[in-house]
C-alpha cells in the first residue's frame, strides 16, 4: 500500500496562529529563540549594555513603541534588571543643546539577569495628539436611544445583584454589565453616547453573541473584526474595620482572622474591551479617576477602541500573510517527496492498466472462440452480450478511465490526489 507524504501535516497548515512545534512549520521556530519574528512583531534578546546604550540614545517613549510596551513597563524592566535610565529633563536639556552627565552601568543584580528578553506584542500606535482627540459631549438624557441602550437597559432590569450590591448581566469573570441600581441611569446614558460616536467615525456597534452559542453581547465591528464592549462599577479597596463579633469569633481556637480589606462600589465606572488579540498592548480599559470622570474621557475611549479595532486588522492580515507563507514554505519542503510518491503511484496505476487490458483482452478473446464454436442463439446471446460489457468495463482504453500521465503536476493537483488515495484507502470495505 502507497503512504501519502505530508498528509498527517495538513491540519496543522489549516491554524491560523502558530503554535508550538508542528504548528510553526515554516518558521523554523518552535520556541521563543534569540530573535525572530511571531505575526510579524519582532522579538528579541538584549544584553544590559545593549538596553543601557538604547534607554540613553533614545527617549523612553520612542523606544518602548518599538517593543509594542508602554514607556512605564519598559523602565520596570530596566529596573529589574539594574540598568540606569535617564531621569526627568533629561532630553529637554539634550534638546536645549546641553551635554548631560551619562551614568555607567553597574553590575548586574544576578546573573541571570545579564539578558532582557522582549516577548512579541502588537506595536502600540504613538499616542494621539491631543488636539485630534474628540470633544465628545454627553447629554443630560437619552434620545433617540441606540440599539445597545435598549438592551442594556432591558437586561439590568432583568439583573440580579452580586455580592457588592451591583446588578450584573454576563458571566461572574467578566460581566458584560455591573453597576449599582443607583449608578444605571449614569452608565447607560455613557453606554449610548459611546456607541453613538462610533457609529459616527464608521464602526458599527451591534447586539450580537460574539460566539455560535452565547448570549448577547454588545459588539464593535468592523471588516471582520469584533470586540465587546462592557461597562463596570469598579470596587474600591477600604481597610476592614473589625467587630467585637469577629474579634471574639478569632479568639477561638477553630476561628479565623477578619479580612484584612473591604471592596466597596463608590460609583467609579470603567469601560472595557473584552477579547481583544493576546498580543495587543494597547489600552483596553478606560476607568475615572477622582479628578477626571469618565464622562471627560470619551474623547480617549473612543479613539483607543478605533486603535484597537486597528491593530486587530493589521495582526490579522499578518496572521494571514504568514499562513500563506507556511503554506507555501511547507508545500516546496514536500513537493520533492511527493513527486517521489507520485511517480511511484503512477507506475502502479500503469500496472493496474495494463494487467486491466490484458484481462479485457483474454475475455474478448474467449468469447470469441465461444461464439466461433458454440454459435449462441436466445439466451445464450444475450449472456454474450453481457459478457462482451463486462470486457468494455474493465478494459482502460474503452472505459473511459483517466489515465494520469502529468509528469510535473501542481501542488494543488498533488494534493487533491494524495487526498484521494488516502480517502479510498481508508475506505471501509
């Protein structure tokens, strides 16, 4: 029995995101290395005066861009691993055309962290301007309520309260909705103006469940891509503030000791996006502060969630290019293998062929002695008849059997072959 070369690797080819092992055939990479490329985001790993040298030549804002990190999370690393970052005026005075002191770098804390490995990440955009965010003005009331207005209010109605007193719609690990009955009027009317002004700049928000089987959901899409949309009460951490019935509860020996912290809602709302790619660094949360309320922050939520919606386009394209790319890289690793399997199973199809015709041969012969000497008349004719069909079928050259005589088929041809054989072969018989 012929095998069929590269057949048990095409599921794997049909994943859009690589994975370990068989999954990354085409990238020559089944881990994270020394450097490379996963969906198009380069990774490497740094040496301590490598990063020194970059942190000090480079501003740390600019820099972090290029690792798709926030300029905070880069200086943390930089931190941990003992290298000395510019301090505060630092490029100011580099601008004002003045020649700062530059520290050397120390010794590392330990060993292990003598190199810095920057994992993959979708590159965060540069953030935006902020005379091109939007003014966005929120009404003291909802007209002319959006799609996901309506729903949200109908489902809040519906709501039971979780432990903190908030009424909450979705699932426990990350509600759709969760806000106090005191706090629904406030997030709907920021649910509705949001929803507004991205239909506005070309997004369509739609109530829709974002998989086959589950609820619905407040949805953002746009040429394919999708992104829930949620709004939450935040909880506040308070020091607990222990009663004499918990403090004589502890006293016992089986008791346990009070919680050391009380989570409150004390209305501090928070937009989220929810499924976002797990490469994407950007902001996906958008909360209030106790200087700036969310309502001053729609101008920011609305332009980060088009960034999102952005970024899950082009790392899509690129999952897409580099799937093609394996595809490819994966067909011409095999083809040389296959033509060989190929030429063996074109020489096996010839000697079906022929041991066929010779077959259909030795029958017309037969029966052509048969009817020279029998002379068949009635019944007996007409099982020469039959007979000489029989001869027609299984005879190649009359049957209208293919005969494969393609010496340097495609590799869609190949494939369909070797997907054939295969399907006939573990046929049940």
């Amino acid at each position: 029995m012929l095998t069929w070369p590269g057949a048990r690797l095409e599921p794997a080819l049909r994943s859009s995101r690589p994975t370990k092992g068989i999954g990354l055939i085409g990238l020559g990479l089944s881990d994270y290395g020394n450097s490379g490329s996963i969906l198009g985001v380069e990774f490497m790993v740094l040496t301590r005066q490598e990063l020194f040298d970059l942190v000090w030549s480079v501003p740390m804002r600019t820099l972090a861009l290029q690792y798709g990190i926030s300029d905070v999370a880069l200086k943390k690393r930089c931190k941990r691993h003992g290298v000395p970052t510019p301090g505060v005026g630092y490029w100011a005075r580099v601008g004002a055309g003045q020649k700062p002191k530059r520290p050397t770098l120390p010794k590392a804390p330990s060993q292990h962290l003598e190199r810095i490995v920057f994992k993959p990440g979708i590159p965060v955009k540069p953030p935006v301007a902020r005379e091109d965010i939007p003014t966005i003005s929120i009404p003291t009331r909802v007209v002319s309520p959006h799609d996901a207005t309506l729903w949200a209010e109908e489902r809040l109605k519906q709501a039971k309260l979780d432990a903190y007193g908030r009424l909450e719609v979705g699932g426990n690990y990350s509600p759709d909705l969760c806000v106090r009955p005191e706090t629904v009027q406030r997030a709907v009317l920021i649910l509705d103006t949001i929803a507004k002004a991205l239909s506005v700049r070309g997004l369509e928000v739609v109530v829709a469940p974002y998989h086959e089987r589950s609820a619905p959901v407040v949805v953002v899409q746009s040429s394919g891509e999708r992104l829930v949309l949620q709004v939450e009460e935040r909880l506040t951490r308070k020091p607990h503030v222990v009663t004499p019935a918990e403090e004589k509860a502890a006293a016992q020996p089986w008791g346990r000791k009070p919680v050391k912290w009380d989570y409150v809602p004390e209305g501090r709302l928070s937009v989220r996006l929810f499924h976002t790619h797990y490469l994407f660094r950007g902001h996906a949360r958008w909360t209030e502060t106790k200087t700036t309320p969310l309502e001053q922050q729609l101008g920011k939520v609305v332009v980060g969630i088009e960034a999102a919606v952005a970024a899950h386009k082009n790392v899509r394209a690129e999952e897409d290019r580099q799937k093609a790319q394996r595809l490819a890289d994966e067909r011409a690793r095999l083809r040389p293998e296959r033509l060989r399997w190929y030429q063996a199973w074109m020489a096996k199809e010839l000697d079906d062929h022929a041991a066929a015709w010779a077959r259909a041969r030795q029958v017309r012969e037969f029966l052509d002695a048969y009817q020279a000497v029998k002379k068949p008349a009635g019944a007996a004719s007409d099982w020469l008849a039959a007979a000489r069909q029989y001869a027609d079928r299984i005879d190649p050259l009359t049957s209208g059997a293919t005969i494969q005589n393609e010496m340097e088929p495609s590799d869609g041809a190949l494939e369909q072959l070797i997907e054939q054989e295969r399907a006939r072969q573990t046929r049940p018989r």
